[in-house]
C-alpha cells in the first residue's frame, strides 16, 4: 500500500457506475431501426467484435431493452462475442438483439424459471458446502458439492437437485472443501488474521477508505499493513455472512491518498479506473499477498454459497484459484476494470479449485463509496497533470509511485491493448515463489500480458526474492489462518 502524500487530482467514479465504452452508444439507435428489419435482414448481420468490458455493458443494455424475453448471456472469449439467451418465440426479440451486435441463442429457461429453481434449493438444500449459480451456456443451475457433503446431504442435495429436472440443474462434486479465505493486492493484518487490502474508495463523508471481504471485517476491527505494526485503519461496514461478503474500511489518517490501482508484483501496478458487472466466460485476473497474480474465467453470477458460518448470496463463481490469506483481494480485467473481491472456495494454486468473489458493483453501493481516492489520487494522472512519479524496480519496503500511462482521467477510456504497469522485474509476493514460466506484474497469465518485461527463472526480484519453479509456500512470516 501507498500512503505517500501527492497533490489531489483526480475525479471519483460514481459508486457502482459502469463506464460505457462503446457498445452503449451503439445499441438503442440500432435497436429501434431493426423494429422494422426482417428476419433475414437480422440473419446476415454478424455479431460485433467485443472487448469483455463492452460485452459487459451491452449484456446489460439488452436485459433492459428485451425485458423477459431475456434469459442471460455470456461471452465467448475465443470470438469476442456477446452470446444473448432469449426466450423462443418472438422473432422480434431476436432481430433486436442481432440488430444490437450479439450473436443470439434461443433457450427454454427463462430467468424467472430458473430463479425459481434456485429458491427450491435455498429452502430444501442449505447445507454447508454446497453452492449454486446459473450458467448461461448450459441454461441451468450449476450446483455443486464440495468433498464434506457425503451420506445424507448428498442424497438431499443430489435429489433436490433431480426433482428440478435434467433440462433445469445439474450437479457436480467438488475435491476440495469451500471455506473463506482468510489468513492476499497488498497484505492486512488485524486480530491474528491476514486478508489482503481490494480496492481503495471514497467513503461517502469523503475519507480515504478500502475494500475488502466481510468476513475479514468481522474477524478484526483494526488493521494494519504489516504483520506486527500498528493499524492503520479500522473498519466502519461489513457484510458476512447474508446479502454478500464485503467490508468499507476506513484509514485512520484522513490525508491518507490511496491510489486506485491494484500492485501486482515488482513495484509494477495496474490503474483501475471504473468499476464493472462481471460476465460469464469473460477473462479475469485475482491478486493476493498469498499466491500472487492469477487468471481464469467467470462461470457463474448470482451464486449462492453456504460456508461452514452461513450462507452468502450474490456472488460471482470463477475457476481462478485462491488460498488462505488471499481473501478480500482483488479481481479485475486487464483494461483496469474493479470486477471482484475475493470471499472463499475450494481448492488451491495448485490443483486449482472453485473461487468466489463479491461484486465490487454491488459492494460501493451498499457502503455508499466511490471507486478510487477521489480527487485525492485517482488511478493515474488526468490529462494535463504531472504524473506522480515512482520506482518501477522499489525493493521492499520502497513505495512505488504511481506513475505511467495506464491509468486514464475520469470518464477515459484505457485503450485496448495498452499495458498497464510501469514495466520491469517480476516479482512474486514477499516471501514467496512465483510459478515457472510465470510473469507477475509484467506477467503473462493466460496469454495476455499484464505490465512489462519477462522474467526468467532465478531473476532476482526488487524484493531481493528469487523467481522460481512453483507457487511460493512462504508467506514473509504471516502466519495464515482460516476464518471459522
């Protein structure tokens, strides 16, 4: 973390905004002119080409145009294409959407069938270790059980799960077993706990403030940035479990500025500058102080999960991997959009696992945030403004400023393909390795390049660590702990 005193310069995001990059201002002219298209007028469109962003806002768009005919939608990553579920029967729906710029599936579920699919499951099949999402690529409510449901809650969950009908739920094991990940962007400690610091905000009285996961905030009021050091900042909301897993923590020192950026490794970050719904099949990038950058997919919106403390709705289902003490961080896409923070799962960095995630979207507006430090900071410069300048190559202990291009004024649109981060060394979290063939903060995961140069194997950090074979096991002394 940051907490370097720079001169106030950029604008907040409205809480829960999500800035239109395109794809808005190109849908509702286009969908009143297909009012009067035809069929095979709608045929030979093609779908638009999309960045998972705009996909994001266009999804959002057309659930409003369409109304109940809509029935979800994903993105197809290979084709950067917005995939629309309607519901069969009007040609209509399907001319509007295809008008719009998404490639269209007619399905036979519709989102009121399948919320009601889901209330069945919350009222028969509450059982710990089970969650549940629907998944608009199958049309159907994706449960699963983790390795703890066995004997009888298996027979109750499998055979909720049956009563609903092959066409409606499917289930599936998981081998690991769903918990909280507490023990992380940048490391907190508080309470004898580590979690890992999400996104700074604004909090609405316009004090310097973070998110993070609920259960982190009701683990420990006071945190701090190191493991034995004194807080730093001490909790005002959290949310755990119920209606999400997120918690506002407010800095102690009002002239706190807290860049809107997410560290990812080698004194290298990425400029976070609006707040974005997430999207079945889009791409997607976690940090942690525990195993670092990671990358994977979105599966699931709307998921329920029933830890072993309660039950947490409204969450986003990945298979980006997750460990203790990365609970709380972050989950964004590589244009700099706040998609996530991360709440718990199953599984590990090695074997990989199911991960969820509370939407940042859902989280500012429950607080009553702003994404970012407002006009303290921002995430990088507006145009006209000094950058704050900042050691790409900071060893530990060194603050990296918050310099470079990534990072847009208010309202700007990062352009796509831009890397973000100011280039350099990779570097692994304090004390730990990064994978083989992994970059972190100028690290490649997925095949999309996230900052600058790449590492080798055995290239020293700005740490002083080394880059190596596997993901780290050590953790700079936190010792990591499992919220129960």
């Amino acid at each position: 973390m940051s907490h370097k005193r720079i001169p106030k310069r950029k604008a907040a995001f409205a809480a829960g905004t999500v800035v239109a990059l395109g794809a808005a201002a190109i849908l509702l002219p286009n969908a009143n002119a297909s009012q009067d298209g035809s069929s095979n007028d709608a045929a030979a469109i093609a779908p638009k080409t999309l960045k998972a962003t705009d996909a994001s806002d266009l999804a959002s768009q057309l659930e409003k145009l369409l109304g109940d005919a809509f029935a979800g939608s994903y993105y197809d990553s290979d084709s950067q294409q917005l995939v629309v579920n309607v519901i069969s029967g009007d040609n209509n729906v399907v001319v509007q959407a295809k008008k719009a710029g998404a490639k269209v599936r007619e399905v036979e579920n519709s989102l009121p069938e399948l919320a009601a699919g889901a209330k069945t499951l919350k009222e028969e099949a509450t059982i710990p270790g089970t969650a549940w999402a629907v998944d608009p690529r199958t049309n159907k409510i994706l449960v699963t059980a983790d390795s703890t449901v066995t004997g009888a809650k298996w027979n109750t969950i499998e055979s909720t799960v049956k009563s609903l009908g092959s066409d409606m739920a499917t289930i599936k094991k998981s081998a690991g077993t769903f918990k909280t990940f507490v023990s992380g962007g940048d490391a907190i400690f508080g309470g004898g706990a580590r979690c890992s610091l999400g996104f700074n905000v604004t909090a609405g009285d316009g004090s310097p403030a973070f998110l993070t996961a609920g259960h982190c905030g009701v683990a420990a009021e006071q945190w701090s940035d190191t493991e034995d050091g004194q807080p730093i900042a001490t909790v005002d909301q959290a949310t755990f479990p119920g209606d999400g897993d997120f918690a506002l923590v407010k800095y102690d020192d009002p002239a706190t500025v807290a860049p809107s950026e997410v560290n990812v490794g080698g004194g290298q970050t990425v400029a976070i500058n609006q707040a974005a719904d997430a999207e079945v099949g889009a791409q997607v990038f976690r940090m942690g102080s525990t195993t670092g950058l990671a990358d994977g997919q979105v599966l699931g919106l709307d998921a329920t999960v029933n830890y072993p403390e309660g039950t947490v709705t409204g969450l986003i289902q990945t298979n980006v991997c997750a460990e203790p003490g990365d609970s709380g961080g972050s989950l964004f896409t590589q244009d700099g959009s706040a998609i996530g923070l991360t709440s718990g799962g199953s599984g590990d960095c090695t074997v990989g696992g199911e991960t969820f995630f509370q939407p940042v979207t859902t989280a500012l507006q429950a607080v009553g945030a702003t994404l970012g430090a407002g006009d303290a900071a921002g995430g990088g410069a507006g145009a006209g403004d000094d950058q704050a300048g900042g050691d790409a190559g900071a060893g530990a202990g060194d603050e990296a400023g918050a310099g470079g291009d990534a990072g847009a004024g208010a309202g700007e649109e990062a352009g796509a393909g831009e890397e973000a981060g100011a280039g350099g060394d990779a570097s692994a979290s304090p004390g730990e390795e990064a994978g083989a063939g992994q970059e972190v903060g100028g690290e490649e995961a997925g095949g999309d390049v996230i900052g600058g140069e790449e590492a080798g194997n055995g290239q020293e950090t700005g740490n002083g660590q080394e880059t190596g074979n596997g993901v780290g096991d050590a953790t700079g002394g936190a010792v990591d702990q499992s919220h129960n």
